[in-house]
C-alpha cells in the first residue's frame, strides 16, 4: 500500500484553501502581523474593484480606509492589545459599511497570519435605519392622534374643536402653518387657522376644489397640502397645510394625513348631528306644551257647550247641529292627541 508523501498532502491542503478562499462570498484577505496585505480573495477584489497587485503589499487601513493609520476601533488593533485573541468589530470603510473579524493563523514553521473576515452590512444598515425611521415617524404620528382623540372626544363646541385640530396637526407635524375650511351652502371657508392671520379662501380661492384624494401645490409661501374632510360621499371642507420642504409626501405620510382628516370630519358630522338632535329637541319641547295648551283651549269650551246644547236648546234639529259640530271637534282634538304621543315618544328618543 503506497502511503502519501507530506508533499502531496500540503498541496492537496492548498488546493482546497485556495478554493474555499476564493470560493467564499465573504471578503478574506491574509495580512502579516504588521497588518500588511498578503493575499485577497476574488470577493475582496470584486468589492474593491482592484486588481491583487493593486493591494498586496500594503497596508489594509490604507486600502480600505484610505488612512496613513489604523481607524479608531480597528479590530486587528484590539486583537494585539488581547494577546492575539480573534477580534470582531463593526467598521465604516470606503466601500460600505463591513463587520471584520480578525483571526490569528498559527503555522508551524511560518511567521504568524491573520485571517481577515469581511461582510458587507451596508444594505442591512440602510434597512435598519429606514426601520427606525418609520418606527420614529409612528410615534410621531400616533402622538398627534391621541392628542387629536382626546380632543374630539372632551370638546363639544365645534369652533374650539376646529382651533385646536389646526394647532395641534401644526405643532405635532411640523407644518408651518395650516387651516380648516368648511362648506357653507355652496360657499367653503376658513373656519380656523394656525400659524397665519390671513384666510387661504381670500389669497387663493381657485386652489379650492372638492377631490377624494390628497392633492398638493405649490406657491410663493412653499408647498401647500390639500387633504379633503369627507364622511363617504360628503364633502364637507378641507385642510390645507404649509410646508416649506417641497420634496414629494411619502406614501406612509399621505395615509396618516388621510387618517387625522377622516378623524376629524366624523368628529365634525357627530357634533353636527348632536347640535341638531338638541335643536329637535328643543323644538319638540315647545310643540308639546303648545299641543297641550290647544287641547286644553279646545275641550273646556266643548264640554260647556255641549251641556248648553243639552239642557237649554229645545229645538231638536238646532241641538242635533251643535252636537255633530262638537263631535267633529273632539275627533279634531283626539287626532292632535295622537300627534303630541307621537312627539313624546320621539322626545324621549333624542333625550336618551
């Protein structure tokens, strides 16, 4: 049995690093223990976009940094420190943003080798910060509509209601200025403003349009947000926002906007509703006391007019007539009775 030299053995060992090094979708360069570049794989390459003569030879802070020194938090720098102790650390480099581990290679018989392990997390890291920056923008958000809840749900008078809305979206949003209009008839005007002493229907009355969906434009103020207040398929206004950014309104930002709006215009159609059910009410009242009062105006005379007919008429065909009149007004009267009911009832509906 011919067993196998130490020879063949290294260079079967070699065969497999070397294409396992170049094979690897991570950045492996070997450095001496100077920190000098000895080799790089095809992956280190490719991201670079050098050649290995480009970079072998030199120093890894130099390529990668572009500095005459090691960059503060250098893991190869804490891997000396620690003895030679692999190291990890989180790295901004000229081609992104890399987690490098540094792993000391002890070889028999040859100088000391590190191993330099490179992942690219500039993708995760621009992930991560659009996730904490919509996770913020949330907050945000969801701060403005638990004020604006907490609004609607205390505040009855609907001038004080509409102050405070505009205030509040301003503040909390980070508007310059903003307004609620409200229709009137075939007229929409503002009905309140933050942030200006000017009403947006005298400056730009053509900018006023009844659309479903948030539109915007732009005037010498800055850029204008128009987002309508409508419960399914009423108009009932707007609100107009200023913003001096005129850089285009994210998806996310145009919902929340359409989420306060909604918000705002049920809460306008429930106070209005509630003004007219006391408006009804109160009328109501009035229409009961005056049906009682006219009953009462009617059978008191009735009843004394049929004991005159009664007792004092002798001719049968007069008293007949005055009875038949009387009977027709007491049906009358029992007609009004069933109306004034009517009102009761729905007097006690609208006062529950």
């Amino acid at each position: 049995m011919k067993v196998p030299s130490e020879h063949n053995s290294s260079e079967k060992w070699k065969i497999m690093w070397d294409v396992l090094f170049n094979s690897s979708p991570e950045s492996i360069i070997t450095l001496s223990d100077t920190q000098t570049i000895l080799d790089a794989n095809d992956t280190t390459l490719k991201l670079l976009g050098k050649k290995k003569e480009e970079i072998v030879g030199k120093k890894c802070y130099e390529i990668f940094h572009q500095s005459s020194s090691p960059p503060e938090g250098c893991p190869f720098v804490d891997m000396k420190r620690r003895n030679w102790k692999p190291c990890v650390n989180e790295m901004e480099t000229i081609i992104g943003d890399l987690i490098v581990s540094v792993v000391p290679l002890e070889i028999p018989g040859e100088d000391r080798k590190i191993l330099h392990f490179a992942r690219d997390v500039t993708l995760i890291n621009q992930l991560a910060q659009r996730l904490i920056s919509s996770l913020q923008r949330y907050t945000s958000f969801l701060n403005t509509l638990v004020k604006l809840d907490s609004l609607m749900l205390r505040e009855k008078n609907i001038k004080t209601l509409l102050d405070n809305s505009a205030k509040i979206i301003c503040e909390n949003e980070n508007f310059e200025a903003s307004w609620i209009l409200m229709k009137e008839g075939k007229k929409i005007r503002t009905m309140s403003k933050y942030g200006v002493d000017w009403n947006f229907e005298d400056r730009y009355p053509e900018d006023i349009e009844e659309k479903d969906d948030l539109w915007s434009k732009k005037h010498k103020e800055g850029s204008f947000i128009f987002i309508p207040l409508k419960v399914e398929d009423t108009h009932m206004g707007l609100i107009v926002l200023l913003r001096k950014n005129s850089a285009e309104l994210s998806e996310e930002d145009k919902k929340i906007l359409k989420i306060m709006a909604d918000d705002i215009a049920i809460t306008i159609k429930n106070r209005r509703l509630e003004l007219s059910k006391k408006v009804a009410y109160g009328e109501l009242e009035k229409n009961i006391e005056d049906f009682a009062t006219l009953i009462d105006g009617i059978r008191n005379p009735l009843a004394v007019i049929m004991g005159i007919a009664e007792m004092m008429i002798e001719d049968e065909e007069a008293k007949n007539k005055i009875i038949e009149q009387v009977e027709r007004i007491e049906e009358i009267t029992y007609k009004i009775d069933k109306r004034w009911a009517k009102s009761e009832s729905l007097r006690r509906f609208l006062g529950e």
